[in-house]
C-alpha cells in the first residue's frame, strides 16, 4: 500500500462517518459534506491504485 491508498481510505471512513452522523441529527449539509469527503477519499484510494499498479509494472 502507498500513501494515496491509506490517506483515502482514511478519508472514506471520515466521510461515511460525517454522513452517519449528518443524517442521525438531520443535519443535511453535513450529511452532504460526509458524502462527498467518502467519494474524494475512494477517487484517492484508486489513484494509489493505480500508482502502485504503474509502480509494479516498470
């Protein structure tokens, strides 16, 4: 794993975690920021994916 893999899969948990807890307390822009930090944190994850797939295949 590199650094991109780890730091978005940190940012997901976050996010989801952001979006539970906006939609417990109907807080709808929280829920919304939670969202879209779990979708940058799963575009992070791929791109180390995708760095470490070009990394192995040098």
């Amino acid at each position: 794993m590199n650094k991109d893999q780890v730091k978005g899969r940190i940012k997901e948990v976050e996010g989801k975690t952001k979006e539970v807890a906006g939609k417990v307390i109907g807080n709808k822009e929280m829920e919304v920021d939670g969202a879209v930090k779990k979708n940058a944190g799963k575009e992070q994850a791929n791109v180390g994916h995708v760095r470490h797939d070009l990394k192995k295949h040098k």
